[in-house]
C-alpha cells in the first residue's frame, strides 16, 4: 500500500511540473530528445522549472516575455551530432525565433527546407558542420533572412536562383563546399547583400557583369574557384569595396585601370595566381586605404612605378612569379606601414635602393631569384623589425655587411647564389634569434666565426655554407639550443679532424661535409640511434675503419663515403639500416667480404661499392635487392659466378660488375629484368656463350662485355634488343655474324668489336661470314625515326585540350562520353569512393600534394590498410578530357611515370588514383627543377624544366642523371658544361646525329635549344608548355622553323613570299603579325633589301609585337583555330604527383 501512495505522489509531482512549463520549453526538450543520446548529454537542461529557462545554455528569451518567448539559440561548438532533418521541427515551432546558430557541429545530412519557414528568422549560421548535397531552394523562402552562413560543409550543384527572394541578405558565407556550376546575376544584384563569400568551391564560368548601380558589397571573397573570363565592369558600382579576393582562378586580360578610381574605400587586394597581363595600372597606386596588395603568379610585365610610394598604408605587397622588369623604385622607402615586401621571382635588375632602410616596420624582405646586382646597401641593416632577409639566385657583389649585426630581429638571412665575396662577418654571431643562415654558393672565404651559433636562442635550425671557399676548423657550437636540423658545409676548405659534435647533436637530420680537407677517422663512439637521415661525407681525407655504430643509425637514407682513404671491411651491422636508399662508398681502399647483411636493407635504391678491394662472392641476397635501381661493384677483386637470383619483380637498371675476377656463364634471369638499361661485365673471366634470352631485355641500352671469354655465335635474337645503343664485345672468342641491327656500330666503334678473331664484321670478309639481309641502318630513316620520338614525346599536355574542344562541339562524342561516363567506375579492389572521401576529410587543403591546370592531387591514407598511401587526382569534368587522359595514363608506361591504379566519376567530377610517394621535393632525382630545391611548390615551369630534361635525354641518348656523368651532375649541367667548351653541339649529341642530313641536323639543333630554354635556371625565362608546343607542330618543316624564329625575334625582315609553301599555323601566325605590326603606335619600317633587313621602331614596338607573337603562341589570339597537331605527348598530368 506505501508502494502505491509513493507512485501516486510522484506521477502526481510530474504532472504538475510538467504542465508548469511553458510551451517553448517542451519544444526544446523535444529536439534535445530527437538527438542522438551522446548529445543529450550536452544539453543539461531538465523540466524541473520553468524559471529555469532563461538560464538554460544556448537559449535567449525576449526579456519583457512572461511566456518565456525564445528569441535566439546559440548551440555552436558543443559537439553536437545527427541528423538536423529530424530534429528540427521541433524548433521551428519556437515562432518569434530569429536567429539560430549550430555552427561548429557535426550535423550530417542535408540542410532542412523546413528552415525557410522556420519563425522570423533572420539569422542562420550552420557552418562547420557536416552537411551535404545542395542548397534546398526553399531556404530562401525565409523573407527577413538577413545573415546566411553555411561555409565548411560539403555542400555540393549549384546556388539556387530563388537567393533573389531574400532581398534583405547582407551576408553570405558559402565558402569551404564543394558548390559547382555558374554563379547567376540574381545573387550578385542583391540590393542589400554587403558580405559574399563563395571562396574554396568549384565554381566557374565567367562572373556576370551584374553588380548593381547601388552595389552595397564591401567584402566580396571569390577566391579558390573556377572563373574564368574578364573581371566584370559592373564590378566598379561597388564603391564600398574594402576586400576584395580573386585569387586561385582563371581571370585573364589586363587589370582594369578605370576599376581602382571606384574604389576609394579599398583596404586589401588579392588577384594572386590568375592569368591577368599586361602592366600593374597607375590607378592602383591612388588607393590610399590599401593596406595589402597580392598580385604573384601572373604574367604581368613592366616596371613598378614610382608612385607605389604614395600607398602610404600598404603593408603587405606580394608580387612574385610575374615578368616585372626594370629597378626597385626608391619611393617604396616612403612606406613606412609596410612589413612585407615580396617581389621574387621576376626579372627585376639594378641594385637594391638604399631607401628600403627607411621601411622601419619592415618584417619580412624576399627578393630571390631576380637579377639584382650591386651590393647590399648597410641601411638596410637599420631594419629592427626584419625576421626575413631573402635574397638568393641573384648576382649581389660585394662583402656581407658588418652592420648586420644589427638586425636584432633576423631569423633568416638567404643570401646562396650571389658573388659575394670577402669573410662572413663575425657580427653576424650577435643575432640571437636567427635559426637559418644560408649562404651557398657565393665565393665566401676565410673561417667561419667560431661562436656562430652560440648566442643563438632557442638556436640556430638550418646551417647552408656549401660551394664557397671557406677554411679553417667547423665550430663548435653550431648546434647550441639542440635545434640544429641540417648542415650543408660542402665544397669548401674546412679541414681538422671529424667534427664529434655531429653525434651529440640529436636534432640534426642532414649533414653535408663532402669535398673539404677533413682528417682522420670517423670516431668509433658515435652516439647511437641518431636522427641523421642524409650524412655525405665524400671526398674527404678519412681514413680507418668505418664505425659499425653507424649501423643504429636508423634513420639513414642517404651515406655517402666515398672518395676517401677508408680502410677494413664493411660493418655487416649496416644491414639493419632499413630505410637507406642510397649507399655509395666507392673509392676507398675496403677489403674482406661483401656482406650478405646487406641484402637486408631492402630499401636500397643505389648500391655503390665500386673501385675498393673488397673480395669474395657476390652475395644472392644483394644480387636480388628488390628496389635497387644502380647496382656499382665494379673494380673490386670478386671473385666466383654472378648469382643466378634476378627476378622480374626487380627494379634495377644499371648493373657494373667489370674488372673483377668473376667467372662462369651469364645467368639466364637477368632476362628477367623490365627496366634494365645498363650491363657492364667486362674485364672478368666470364665464358660460355651469349645467352639468347638477353633478347629480353628489350630497355637494355649500353652492354659491354668486352675482355672475357665468351665463345660460340651471337644469337640473333639479341636484334630485339631495340634500345640498345652502346656494344662492346671486344677481345672474346666470338664467331659468326652479328645480329643485323649491330652492323652499323662496328663503322661507327669498330674498336667495341676487335679482338675476336672469327667474329664477322662489316666489310672484313672473314671466313665465318654468311649473307644477311638488312644489316645497314639508313641515317636518313633513323634521324626521321627520332624526330618522331621527340615530337611523339612532347605535346601531350595539349591532347586532352584539343580533344575537349571536339567533344564539346560533337554531340556524337558527348553522347559516347557520357556513355562512357555511365559505366566508369573501376577503383582499385578494396577501395570505395567513399573511404576516398573519409581519408581526405573531404578533399581538404591540408591533404594536397599538388595542384595542375585541370586537377588538384590529394594524399589519401585510407584506415582499411595503412601501409599504402594513394594519390587522388580530382579533375573538373567540364575543364579536362577525362576520358583520354586515363585512356593514355592505362596505356603508357614509363619509368619517370606514376601507374594509374583505378579511376572513377562523380557528379562532375572525375578521379584518377595512382600510388603515391611522399617527398619533401616532389619528383625525380634529374627532372626536378632548381627552384624546388628551396620550395615544394610545383608549378607549371617546373614542368617545363622536367620536360625539357626529357627532350635533352633523347637528344643525347643519356639519362637524366648518367652514370657516365661526373658525380653531382645531371644532363642539363652535362650538357652546358660541353656548350661553354665548344658551340659545335652535334659532338655531343647522339652520334646517329651526325650521319643525318643537313636539314635533320637543323632540326636536332632546333630541338636542343628548345631543350635549354625550357630548362633555364630561372622559372620566367622558360617557356610556356604552349609556346612549346607553337614551335614543335612547325618543327616538321625546316622552312616553317626559320619563319617562326623571324616572328618571334621581332628583328628579322619577311617577305610576303617567304610564307608562300608554310604550313597555315605559320600563315596565320605572320598575317596577324603584319596586320598588328601597322597597328602599333609609333609603327615599326621594315624594308627588305637582299639579306639586309632595315628595322626602325622604338623598343615598345618591338616589345609589343614580341608580346602579340607570344599571345599568339599561347593559344590567345587564334581562340577559335582548333589545331590538328600530328603528334601525341605525354599528358602534364605525368608531373604532378
């Protein structure tokens, strides 16, 4: 009977709380039960009264409300989750609710319509959620909607039009989505609307030319998009503008100069990384609020005027990766606000304006790669506030100054690459808070402070001295602090014994010392487990033992000891070193077995042991190191067969084993091998004969055998060995004919085939002789063959172009792409589109290795298996053809060329998945150009430098980074290094060269220089990927190549019957000149007189006309001319990840 009374009393307590609370507190507790329980928890609130309203979290009431009306409701950054669909009905009952905030969540699903008739809303904020598909139209039904913020979500189609409904929005947030398609002028011409951002989505098309006469908008942030096109003239009615943002787009044509007089109000301007041209307008300069001024990554020209002086404001100026010429106007002294300027990357010249010191609240100072001469003015030392002082790649003079000791603040001074001379200032020792001095490559001499690093707090990280003429003993205390990361001392003077201060330095992680005088031994108590992942010291003095603590080293990639006075044998401990890629100790005085153990390290990309004493057999376990590319043993005193351990799942190319004292046949797996380029196993005492399965060997390029004691007939399959460039057979026992292919060598090196007394050779009548057929090599076919390869090999970048213009005005191949589209769905196994998504959190920034024309490449990591990580190209499907793109990529394959793994369509957009391999410099060794060795951004003239490496490889038939080259240097060193000693290049190249015709020969030229221009050390000198392919769809015809470099010199007379037998891209190109020619101000006389030519124009004409021929060349000026290129290359794509 208690029990009953007890319930009663409760359910009685119950109903009567309950129905004490007002209405809008049961609707909240509602909504607070609709979530998931682990929300629950976050909202504590309870119905035991309902005075306790007003102070439950998140909830505003209107304070003159007795029925507790709610006003607003803050729920952001609570952690919240669920579906927002089935919750908030609850909500929008609350009818006098104007603002509502769920930002900061983890709300999934998609964005409910009910919210457009959800009481009075006028503020909504869901951003930072987890929402997804589109906008619902009906959103904007809600009529006082004043705020609307829906940015970080993966909202995805297009803006709906009905966003005209709500003519009281003043602020939209939509940035950070994955929103597509046009931006319509209904959104622009909101009467209201101040604050738009659509930045970070994949919008595109041309920005309508719909800002209305009474524009309200003062921040408008488009940035990280697809538009393309002019920027619009309506954009001029926006005289409230203070920020305004285009970054990251395809906005192209000049900056309007009439723009900038609307916009009084103008505090901060990025138009960064888009395809604006032409000079930076005068009217920018009368912007008197602007504080921040972003114009890098364009292709504009000219000089800076002197009016930059009169932006009194300015505080930042980022002008890098343009064509700005002329000097550093001294008016930029008059800024005292600014605290970066950066204007690297340009073809700025003259010295440095002494003025710069009167920049008092100067932070950072980056002027690299210009060509900037002179000295570096002391008054710039004045700068109290200076953190960066970045002035490498230019052509500086003069001593470093004392005075910058002074610079109190300096954390970087990057001076590498000048021709400053003199000692590095021991005041320089003064600056506590610098962590990175770089000074490589100048002719600095003397010794480097001894208490250069000592003062330094927290303590220096980044130590570049390499390729000076600095002596004298290392110091010390580099690494005081600990903080030391790396240690570039290399190819200098320094002398003493080894530096021991290495080993206790736990922090360092790259040390360079090759090429100085250092003595002694390597000290046998090294400290254990070092982070040092890269150590060279080569071409020292060392002598001894090598220390088998290295072998706990386990953070090695990268030991090089070669060219020094080492002795012993090798440590087996250096087995465990399992991340080592790279191993060369040749040139020392090793002896005693090659141990087995290091067959462990299986990580080994180049194995260099070569020119020791080492003895013994080669072990099978090193033999059949899976990754290793170079294999260098040769000049030792091994002893016994090669092991017959190859596989086909190898990665080697070059194998040395000559001048040892091996012996037995050649093992019939290294047939086996898919990319083997190089053998060289001469000066052995090897016999048997020539196994017929070499003829798999179908990469094979230089094979010398010479000096052995092979017998018995060549096998004529060995003819299908079709790369094959370099034979040596000489001083064998060989007989018989030699395989057809191989008769043209023995005119060309007949050296390569002596000494085998019954071999057949070309001419030579011998008794073993017997009647072939095809054994000459007409010149003329093969200069004709290579030509084909070049061109075969280039334009690719443009196919996909080419082949999307078709398909978009084809409707039979729009039908089949979108057929093709249908059915495309063939990721690798295991994978689903979705895991994709989760491992990049939604294609976010921080997951990018890389970014092209048409796609962005994403590191993917997926949780079903973590030891493969995947590159995930994601391209627009409206900008790219998908569809021949991974057509070509399934079909090419290449050493330098990543393999597509699987590839898929979403929506628009489409997905190519290869494997991916992390590096700090993305790309490989020889093809990298030399401005990532100071930045991991890849653009598109690093492409052009990796493709101008390609042109060069074939050109010379030599690999990007030879064995035949001297160390350090790779193909495009090589290659200048034998210009600077003779301008006859034919010499060098491919000595098939030498045997085509005149005419071939031209061409060969022509491709060489093309070769150099796209591998200029500076980024802006080289050509386009366009310009590029301009010149090899003429190359064809030798007449068409002599018109096109009068065009494009500017300096050259033509004649209207010059053009007569040109191809009609050459016809084209000169009738738009001449017509442009006669239109230039000042006008430019040509008279043609014999050979003479009689030129007078001003240099303005002549820069105009150079101007229209390189718009021209870049696809700008004939839009509507679709070309029929000849030839297939391989797609840009190939150099992104």
């Amino acid at each position: 009977m208690n029990k009953n009374i007890i319930f009663f009393l409760f359910l009685n307590f119950f109903l009567i709380s309950s129905l004490s609370l007002p209405p809008s507190a049961t609707y909240l507790l509602d909504f607070k039960a609709s979530l998931p329980k682990s929300s629950q928890q976050l909202l504590q609130w309870t119905n035991s009264s309902s005075s306790s309203l007003r102070q439950w979290l998140g909830v505003t009431c209107y304070s003159s409300s007795k029925d507790y009306q709610v006003k607003a409701l803050n729920f952001s950054n609570l952690g919240l989750t669920g579906v927002l669909n089935y919750s908030i009905s609850h909500l929008c009952l609350l009818k006098s609710l104007v603002s509502l905030d769920l930002s900061g969540n983890y709300f999934t699903g998609e964005i409910p319509k009910m919210l457009g008739s959800c009481g009075k809303l006028d503020t909504i904020l869901l951003n930072n959620n987890k929402f997804e598909r589109s906008i619902p139209p009906e959103i904007f039904q809600a009529k006082n909607l004043v705020t609307l913020e829906l940015s970080n979500n993966y909202l995805t189609g297009e803006i709906p039009t009905e966003v005209s409904l709500c003519v009281s929005l003043k602020f939209i947030g939509l940035h950070d989505n994955f929103l597509s398609g046009k931006v319509h002028g209904e959104l622009l011409s909101l009467p209201n609307l101040e604050v738009l951002h659509l930045d970070t989505n994949n919008l595109g098309g041309v920005l309508p030319d719909s800002f209305p006469p009474s524009c309200s908008i003062s921040d408008l942030d488009i940035h990280w998009n697809n538009f393309s096109g002019f920027l619009p003239h309506s954009l001029s009615n926006c005289r409230n503008l203070t920020t305004f943002s285009a970054s990251n787009n395809h906005f192209r044509g000049a900056i309007p100069a009439e723009m900038f007089k609307s916009f009084p109000l103008l505090e901060t301007l990025f138009l960064d990384s888009n395809k604006f041209e032409g000079e930076i307008p005068e009217t920018l300069w009368g912007l008197k609020n602007l504080q921040v001024l972003v114009l890098a990554g364009n292709e504009l020209n000219g000089t800076l005027s002197e009016k930059i002086g009169q932006c009194s404001n300015l505080e930042f100026i980022s002008l890098p990766g343009n064509r700005l010429s002329g000097q550093i106007p001294q008016s930029i002294g008059n800024l005292g606000n600014l605290q970066q300027l950066t204007i690297s990357e340009n073809n700025l010249h003259g010295s440095l304006p002494h003025q710069l010191g009167n920049c008092s609240s100067l932070v950072i100072l980056e002027l690299q790669n210009n060509f900037l001469t002179g000295p570096i003015p002391t008054e710039i030392c004045n700068l109290k506030s200076l953190e960066f002082l970045v002035l490498y790649n230019n052509s500086l003079t003069g001593q470093i100054p004392p005075e910058v000791g002074k610079l109190s603040s300096l954390q970087q001074l990057a001076l590498s690459s000048n021709n400053l001379t003199g000692k590095i200032p021991s005041e320089v020792t003064s600056l506590n808070k610098l962590t990175s001095l770089l000074l490589a490559h100048n002719k600095l001499s003397g010794e480097v402070p001894n208490d250069l690093g000592k003062k330094i707090v927290p303590g220096l990280v980044q130590l570049d001295l390499i390729g000076n003429e600095l002596e004298g003993r290392i110091p010390s205390g580099l690494c005081t602090g600990n903080k030391l990361d790396f240690m570039d001392l290399g190819d200098n003077h320094f002398n003493g014994s080894f530096p021991i201060e290495i080993s206790k330095c736990t922090s360092l992680t790259r040390v360079i010392l090759n090429n100085n005088l250092i003595r002694g031994t390597i000290p046998a108590n090294l400290g254990k487990y070092s982070r040092i992942s890269y150590l060279n010291l080569r071409g020292n003095l060392l002598e001894g033992e090598i220390p088998s603590v290295l072998g706990q080293w386990g953070n090695l990639s990268t030991l090089d000891l070669s060219e020094n006075k080492l002795s012993g044998s090798l440590p087996s401990e250096l087995g465990k070193l399992e991340n080592l890629r790279d191993f060369r100790i040749s040139s020392n005085s090793l002896t005693g077995n090659l141990p087995s153990e290091l067959g462990h390290c299986r990580n080994l990309i180049t194995l260099d042991l070569s020119n020791n004493s080492l003895s013994g057999i080669i072990p099978p376990e090193v033999i059949g190191l899976p990754n290793v590319n170079k294999l260098l043993l040769h000049e030792n005193n091994l002893s016994g067969y090669i092991p017959d351990s190859f596989s086909s799942t190898q990665d080697l190319l070059d194998l040395q084993l000559g001048s040892n004292n091996l012996k037995g046949s050649i093992p019939c797996s290294l047939g086996y091998l898919p990319h083997f380029t190089s053998l060289n196993l001469s000066n052995n005492r090897l016999s048997g004969e020539l196994p017929s399965c070499l003829q798999n060997l179908k990469m094979l390029e230089i094979l010398d055998l010479s000096h052995n004691n092979f017998s018995g007939e060549i096998p004529s399959q060995l003819d299908q060995m079709i790369a094959l460039y370099s034979v040596n057979i000489s001083y064998n026992h060989l007989t018989g004919n030699l395989p057809s292919a191989w008769f043209n060598w023995t005119v060309l090196h007949p050296e390569n085939f002596q000494g085998n007394q019954d071999l057949c050779l070309h001419n030579s009548g011998g008794r073993n002789c017997k009647e072939t057929k095809g054994q000459q090599i007409h010149g003329r076919a093969l200069a004709g063959m290579i030509i084909g390869i070049v061109l075969s090999i280039s334009l690719l970048s443009i196919f996909s172009y080419i082949l999307m213009d078709r398909v978009g005005k084809n409707p039979d191949e729009v039908s089949f792409l979108n057929k093709w589209q249908s059915l495309s769905d063939d990721l690798p196994e295991n994978i689903r589109f979705e895991d994709i998504l989760r491992a990049t959190e939604g294609w976010n920034e921080k997951y990018v290795i890389g970014r092209g024309k048409h796609g962005t490449v994403y590191r993917a990591q997926l949780s079903t298996d973590f030891k493969r990580r995947w590159a995930v190209k994601k391209v627009s499907m409206s900008e790219s053809n998908f569809y021949h793109e991974t057509r070509i990529l399934s079909s090419v394959r290449h050493r330098n060329i990543v393999k597509m793994e699987g590839q898929c369509i979403k929506e628009e957009f489409g997905f190519i998945v290869t494997d991916s391999t992390e590096s700090v410099i993305v790309g490989t060794l020889g093809y990298v150009a030399p401005e990532n060795a100071y930045s991991a951004r890849v653009t598109e003239k690093s492409d052009v430098y990796s493709y101008g490496v390609i042109l060069l490889e074939l050109l010379c038939r030599k690999m990007a980074v030879d064995p035949l080259f001297e160390e350090g240097q790779d193909i495009v060193y090589w290659v200048r290094k034998n210009l600077s000693k003779s301008d006859e290049c034919i010499g060098f190249l491919d000595e098939e060269i030498g045997f085509w015709d005149a005419n071939e020969q031209k061409k060969a030229v022509r491709l060489l220089d093309l070769a150099l221009e796209c591998t200029q050390q500076a980024p802006f000198k080289r050509p386009s990927m366009r310009e590029v392919v301009g010149f090899l769809t003429i190359l064809k015809d030798h007449h068409n190549v002599e018109i096109w470099l009068r065009l494009t010199s500017g300096l050259h007379c033509i004649r209207d019957a010059d053009i007569g037998n040109s191809n009609e891209l050459t016809k084209k190109t000169y009738i738009h000149w001449r017509t442009q020619k006669s239109q230039v101000e000042g006008g430019a006389n040509m008279s043609c007189t014999g050979e003479q030519t009689s030129l007078k124009a001003s240099s303005e004409t002549l820069y105009r006309l150079q101007s229209w021929t390189r718009k021209f060349a870049e696809g700008r000026v004939f839009a509507n001319h679709n070309q029929s290129p000849e030839v297939l290359v391989l797609s840009s794509h190939l150099f992104i990840v």
